[in-house]
C-alpha cells in the first residue's frame, strides 16, 4: 500500500492529494503549516482571484489544457464547490502591440498573443471586432471562463479529500525528510509530494533559490460587477500593475487587481497602489458603482498575497532525498488553480512510475 505525505495544503498540494487519494490502494496524508481558513502572507491559495486566464505559452500548455475541462465541468454540475461561468476578455493595448510589450505581461506568457493556442480549446472563443473595441485597443478575444471563489473551492477540496480517506496534520517542517515520518498510518512515508509554494526557497532539502514572490496586491468589494472579467495588456501606471476585475461566485465579492511585482516581499496592501487598483476598476466597470466612481465602492478588504514564481517555470519531478522519493510540484506563479489538474495528473504519473519501480526492485 503506498503511503503518501503531501506536504502543503494549497491549491496544489490538496489536489494532488484529492487525485492520489482517487487511487485504490495509496494512503494520503496532508502536512502543513497552514490550512484553507488561514489567511497569511506565506500562503498563496486564499489570495488568488482566482479565474481561468490561459497564460503559457503553447509548448508549456499541457497543464492548463489539461485542467480547464475539470473546472468547466465543477462550474456546470457542482454548485457547493464555489466556481461559477463567466466571460473573459483580453485586451490588447495599441501601445503594447506597438512596443512589442504584450507578451511581458502576465510573466511571459501566452495570454495576450494574436493568434493564442487556447482558442481552439476554451469555448465561445471569438475575436472582439474592431467597433466593440474600448478606445486604445488594437484587438481582444473573448471566451468562456470560471471565476473560483477560492473561500469556498480550497474547503471544498478538503472536504472531498477526506471523503477519499486523506488525513490532515498540521506541522511546520525544517526540512523536507521529515515529512516522512509524518503519515497517519505510522509507517514511514514511500513517497512526499513537495507542493511548498512559495516557501520551496526556504524548506530544508530543496533550498531552490530560483523561486521568488510576484506580490498581488488587491481589493475586494461589494460591489457587483457585470459578468465579464477583463484584463488588459499593460496600463499607464506602470509595467508591473495590472488590470482585472472578477465577480466571484456564492457571494464571494468582487476582486479588483492588481500587480505582478517580482521580488516584492512586502506583505502589506499599498495604500496607493491600493487607489490606482480602484480607479481602474471603475473606468473599465463603470457599472460597479453607478457611475459614482471610486467613492461608490464598499470595500470588504485589501488584500496581498505573492505568487509563487519560479526562474524556469513550474518543478515538477522526481527526487531521491535522503531515502525518500520526493516528487516536486511547485512554482506556479499566476496559474495554479488553472493548472492544477494538470500538474496533479503529472505528479499521480510520477508516483506510480515510482511505486512501478519500488515493486520490481523489492522483487529482486
Ligand atoms: P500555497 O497556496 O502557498 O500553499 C503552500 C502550502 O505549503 C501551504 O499549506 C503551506 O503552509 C505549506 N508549507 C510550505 N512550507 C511548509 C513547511 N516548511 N512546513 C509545513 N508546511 C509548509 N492562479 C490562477 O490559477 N488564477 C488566478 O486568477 C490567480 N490569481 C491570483 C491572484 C493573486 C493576487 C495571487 C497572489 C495569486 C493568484 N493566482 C492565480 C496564483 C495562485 O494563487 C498560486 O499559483 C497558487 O495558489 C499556488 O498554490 P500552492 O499550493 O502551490 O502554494
């Protein structure tokens, strides 16, 4: 019977949990410093917005691809986990187009090219034709999306990993070995899922000084917005702030973003970025406040959280460390809820490749 230890209980770590507790025969715990219902500045996952934005490029695409179906399928027939329909648009800024900038935007990605990959796979997809286009725009796409509210969706993965057997402890970890002497059965560990986020830089044994924090600064309000979720390719406020608006589902407020701000640790919401956020807000959003500005907005909270980045992009692999097998999913910057999935099929393929081998070698 593999005994498995995720360490981590983000989105990450709770959905590979969720797809290897799936599988007859593994016993799962979950270790972790904080849990859904926490809200810190080492933990990512409550902060996200969290929509469905393509962002890789088209050879990096496997873990969006494979991801979008299962929140399509949540959105549609399973109301309680917090996800709802909504329609996402990207625009392009003439400026940006001109400059060659789009693609910085977002880390990199794919999110803002001509022709993306995605709109063979997200669906509604079309082209907005010029005469809708808001003025300083060159071009837009619009598409079916998901909004997650992510209060709802992280205690729901919780719950439906306990359904599955999962247990849950919670601990702090100098070191990433020592997750295998913490599963429930009281055996040691045949395998540890690392899903640390962000604090892979910091956790002994994996030490990656390539991960680094993308601080999202944010405001959630009460206000209601109409449905669309909007993003542009840059702004006028400079190249690490970002505009998006999201109206999360079952009462989960708006969110109002925001910044990408790489290598920023401050845990702290910036009152001014804080201002330039809303005002944004309400020139694309007109509707979320009447047309009363940024004074008709009813602020439930600002917010940060840092995304957890990584020089290279996502690690997921396998790893011999002293005697264990750790198998690594970490560093998914700006795209975890919409990769999750996908990432967690790798890392269910990897622990089976290595239970595979474990078998044959016990047989020898
Ligand atoms: P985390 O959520 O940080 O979880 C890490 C876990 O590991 C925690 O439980 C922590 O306690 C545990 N841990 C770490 N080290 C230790 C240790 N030493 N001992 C014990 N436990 C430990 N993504 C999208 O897909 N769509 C979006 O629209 C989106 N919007 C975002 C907006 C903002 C403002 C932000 C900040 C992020 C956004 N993201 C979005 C990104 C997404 O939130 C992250 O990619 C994702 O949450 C990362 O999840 P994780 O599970 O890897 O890390």
């Amino acid at each position: 019977m593999p005994n498995i230890v995720v360490l981590g209980a983000g989105v990450s770590g709770l959905t590979c949990a969720l797809l290897l507790s799936k599988q007859k025969g593994n016993a799962v715990t979950v270790v972790a410093k904080h849990m859904p219902g926490d809200y810190d500045i080492e933990y990512t996952s409550p902060w996200a917005g969290a929509n469905v934005l393509p962002m890789a490029l088209d050879h990096d695409s496997r873990w969006e691809r494979r991801t979008w179906p299962e929140l399509r399928r949540l959105a549609a027939e399973v109301p309680e986990a917090g996800l709802h329909v909504q329609t996402a648009r990207v625009l392009r800024r003439q400026a940006d187009v001109a400059a060659d900038l789009v693609k910085a935007a977002l880390g990199d990605g794919g999110l803002f090219d001509l022709s993306p990959w995605y709109r063979e796979v997200m669906g509604r997809f079309r082209d907005i034709p010029p005469s809708e286009l808001p003025p300083g725009m060159h071009s837009g796409c619009e598409f079916t999306s998901v909004c997650i509210n992510t209060a709802i969706y992280l205690p729901w993965l919780v719950g439906q990993c306990a359904k599955h057997g999962v247990r849950f402890r919670r601990a702090v970890l100098k070191h990433v070995s020592e997750a295998a002497g913490m599963s429930h059965t009281g055996q040691k560990a045949d395998i540890v899922v690392n899903a640390s986020g962000l604090l892979a830089c910091k956790l002994g044994g994996v030490m990656d000084s390539r991960v680094y924090p993308a601080r999202g600064q944010i405001v959630l309000v009460r206000n209601e917005a109409d449905g669309i979720m909007p993003t542009t390719s840059g702004c006028d406020d400079g190249f690490d702030e970002l505009v998006y608006v999201m109206q999360r589902a079952l009462g989960g407020g708006t969110v109002l973003g925001g910044t990408y701000q790489r290598g920023n640790w401050d845990p702290n919401p910036d009152p001014n970025i804080a201002m330039r956020i809303m005002k944004r807000a309400v020139e694309t959003h007109p509707e979320l406040t009447g047309g009363k500005g940024v004074e008709g907005l009813d602020i439930i909270r600002h917010g940060v959280g840092l995304r957890p980045a990584r020089e290279g992009g996502v690690r997921i692999e396998k790893e011999m460390i002293d005697g264990t097998w750790v198998v690594h999913n970490y560093g998914h910057a700006g795209w975890g809820y919409q990769g999750s999935y996908g990432c967690a099929e790798r890392v269910v393929e990897l622990v089976d490749e290595i239970v595979g081998k474990t078998k044959r070698a016990s047989k020898l």
